[in-house]
C-alpha cells in the first residue's frame, strides 16, 4: 500500500472539487447546453458521455447533492492507498458509465451519483475484504451512517438515473473485492 501524505489528499480533492465547480459554473452561464455531453444509452454520438455525464448536472440542488458526498467519499477511500484508490475509481467511473451505456434507460443521464453510489459501496464492504481495524471502522461508520443511501438503487423517481446509482454501486463493491486487500 502507498499511502498519501494529507498534503496530498487534499490537493487531490482540491482537484476534484475545483473541476467540479469549474464544470458547474459554466453549464450555469452556459444555460446547462453542456448537459448534451451527458450519456444517451447505445447512442454512439454519446459514447463519451461515459467519460463526461459525472461532471454534469441538471441544476444547482442536483450538483450540490453530489458534490460533498463525493468529496467525502472520495477522502475516506483514499484510506486504502494511491493504487487502490487510483483503480477503483477509475473501476467505478468508467465501468459504470459503460454499463449505463449498454443497459441503461433510453434518456440523458447525468450526474456524480454514479461515482458516489460506486464509493459507498466500495467504503461499505472494503473493510471488510481489508482485515485492518481501522478500516473496517470506516466501512461500519458508512454503512450506519449512510446505509439508507442503498434505496437509491430503485427505480423510484422517474427523473433519476438509478441505473447510475445501481452500476456504480456495483462496480464499488467489485473494486473493494478486487483490490481492497491491497490497501
């Protein structure tokens, strides 16, 4: 395990909540037309939504619901060590954006909660695969602390992509069996 100075973890979530609200600040000025680079389901025209739909969102309550969420998420994984880290959010990113893409709903999905969804299940069970105190700590905080979170996995609000929520979930857990012992 490489583990991050705290220097460096926050510049690392400087990074990621400076691009961000970089990417929110100009779909506000720009009337949100950047949204068109969100995912769109077998459309290939949107196949680089996979990439772009995380830094996207429908409005400012859209954004904010996501950003200290990811942020913080993001803070605790980072416990596990660069590598792990550095993999499973790749794991999460892209892997669930390319199963939005091939299985999801015909509609535009944007949105961080994808990689939210995918760092709460990765935190929830990657103590677990890990066998260290205080990482297992960290899982059992989560998981009481945000446990309800696994709702959102449903189809239970029409305008919400639970299929980014379900894959990124997903692919979190997947992340923590791969490569939490690692950490």
């Amino acid at each position: 395990m490489t583990p991050w100075t705290m220097t460096t973890q926050i510049r690392w979530l400087a990074a990621i909540a400076l691009s961000l609200l970089g990417v929110e600040f100009l779909n506000l000025i720009l009337a949100n037309s950047p949204n068109q680079f969100g995912l769109r389901p077998r459309d290939v025209s949107h196949l680089s939504g996979i990439v772009t739909a995380p830094w996207l969102h429908g409005s400012l309550t859209h954004f904010a619901s996501n950003f200290l969420p990811l942020l913080l998420f993001a803070g605790l994984a980072m416990q596990w060590g660069r590598a792990v880290f550095i993999k499973s959010m790749l794991l999460i990113w892209l892997g669930a954006g390319l199963c939005v893409w091939v299985l999801g709903r015909n509609a535009m999905h944007i949105g961080a909660s994808g990689i939210v969804y995918g760092l709460f299940g990765f935190l929830v069970v990657a103590g677990f695969y890990s066998k260290k105190l205080h990482l297992l700590l960290i899982s059992l905080v989560i998981a009481f602390l945000y446990g309800g979170m696994i709702f959102g996995v449903l189809p239970t609000q029409r305008f919400v992509s639970f299929e980014y929520h379900f894959f990124g979930f997903v692919m979190g857990v997947l992340s923590a069996r791969l490569w939490a012992k690692t950490g």
